[in-house]
C-alpha cells in the first residue's frame, strides 16, 4: 500500500484541496486528495507541499485509516510519531524526513479505505462542521500533537487488541483538525487519551505477566 516509490510529478494541485470543502465528510476529503494528483501513486511529501497548514491533520488522518487494518499500524507508526511530534513543538507544517517523504500510497487504496472507514465514521462525519472554540487554538493543537504521538507509540508497539482504540480515537481528532471543529477535536483528543491509556494498560500486563512466567520457570 505505501512504499519508497516516487510518484512522478502530478497536475495541477490548485484545484479542489481538502481545506476547499469546510464541511467534506473523510470520503471526500479523500476523493480531492487523489483527485488532485493524477498519477498511481501519491508521496506523502507532495501532500505535504499541496496542502500546507492543514497537512497535520491530513496526513495524521490518511495514515491512521491503515493503521486501523490488523498487521498494518506498526508500518505507519512512525511517520505519525514525527507529525505529532512536530505538531507538538509548534510547528505550522510538517517537515518530513526524505525516506518519509518519498513514501507513496496508492490512489486505489486511499479511496478502497475512505469508503469502507466512512461506514464507521458516519456518525461522526454528519456531526462535523466549522466550529472554532479552545480546541482549535495553537496550544489545543500542540496537546493534539502529543497526543497522536502517544498513539503512534501504541501502534508501534505490539500488542492484542491495542491498535485499534488509539487509532480511532487519533483519526476523530485529525477530522477535527482538518475541519477546524473544536467539538470534534475535543472529542477525538478524549478518545485518543482514553485508547492510549487502555493500550499502555494491557501492554502493561503483558509485561507483568511476562516477568511473573520467567520468575517462575527459573
């Protein structure tokens, strides 16, 4: 699904953006990424570029989605890691490392993924709209950051059933961010801390019962 390959240069990326629809649903928001860039293939780093201040929470969103698929998540771990990070320390845009950047997804996957996500995520996508309040300031998006950093430490860590609830809980606050929805926003970030907590419990245990087993055979 994503891999090194370089995507070669798209059409025009003037057109319809993510940030052009305030209220798009996560399908549409998919549809213009990948009609914004004709070819098989899309980098993360064209994204990057195309989308300016609102690729956090783009970004953060289109690697979440695979991140929900069972064997997937350790894979886009990282690239979330650095973007939450980066969105912690202040940052305006994400600035990605070369290997990260050359990363390419491909178009089919995006949409195969947006639409079967959106059965999930329809309760939430009809609540989205422009909402400005504290959780679309800078300091609510640097907690956001963090956030999603601590979930990338989960899905990067293996563990049963640990992926899916910090993914989820991370892709209803990266549509908050990307619609600029402080509600929503507020609610992911809950999400997101509540999953990761749950996460870091059962890896948690694991690990207790890992050094309760070895005391005991030895």
């Amino acid at each position: 699904m994503i891999d090194g390959a370089t995507l070669p240069q798209g059409g025009d990326q003037g057109g319809s953006h993510p940030g052009s629809d305030e209220r798009a649903p996560i399908t549409r928001i998919v549809a213009q990424v990948a009609a914004s860039f004709p070819g098989e293939r899309i980098t993360l780093g064209e994204m990057t570029a195309a989308f300016g201040e609102r690729s956090f929470g783009l970004l953060i969103l289109l690697l979440c989605l695979p991140g929900m698929l069972p064997g997937m998540a350790s894979v886009f771990g990282l690239p979330i890691l650095i973007l939450g990070v980066q969105m912690g320390m202040g940052l305006t845009t994400p600035r990605l490392p070369g290997f990260i950047a050359r990363r390419s997804i491909k178009r089919t996957d995006l949409l195969r993924l947006a639409g079967a996500s959106s059965r999930w995520l329809r309760p939430v996508e009809r609540f989205l709209k422009p909402r400005p309040g504290w959780f679309t300031t800078p300091f609510a998006e640097r907690l956001a950051g963090w956030a999603a950093a601590y979930a990338a430490l989960m899905l990067i860590l293996p563990g049963p059933g640990t992926n899916g609830p910090p993914a989820f809980g991370t892709i209803v606050m990266a549509l908050g961010l990307v619609e600029q929805d402080s509600r929503v926003m507020g609610i992911g970030l809950g999400l997101t801390i509540a999953g990761c907590l749950f996460a870091t419990g059962v890896l948690v245990a694991l690990c207790l019962m890992g050094v309760a087993a070895f005391n005991w055979v030895v």
